[in-house]
C-alpha cells in the first residue's frame, strides 16, 4: 500500500505505484543490507525489488 500523505516527491510515489506498489497487494520483506539498513530487498507477486530506505518509509503495511 503507498501512502500518498508521506513528504516525498510525487514521482517517486508515482513509480512506486507503477511497480506494483499499489493497495491491497501482498508485500514480503525479504531482508536488509548490511547492517540492517538499506537497499531493503522487497518481493510483489514474483518479482523483488530493491528499495532506499526513503522509499520503502513511503509504503504502509498491514500484517495479516
């Protein structure tokens, strides 16, 4: 789910949608980069992406 309430650029909320970042679509963290910290690795349907940590704090999870 993107949130779109978040200060952040509207091309980066619009690109993210555009991956497939969008409500309702399942979302698995996958793991961090060292340290714990960034690229978050994150996987929709099949396929992952790579997040900074400025993008992944645009997206809300709901754990179910």
């Amino acid at each position: 789910m993107v949130a779109a309430t978040v200060d952040i650029h509207a091309s980066v909320l619009r690109r993210l949608a555009d991956l497939g970042f969008i409500a309702g679509e399942p979302l698995q963290l996958l793991r961090r980069g060292p340290g714990g910290r960034e690229p978050l690795a994150v996987q929709i349907g099949e396929t992952m992406f790579a997040l900074r940590l400025v993008e992944a704090r645009c997206i809300q999870v709901e754990l179910q």
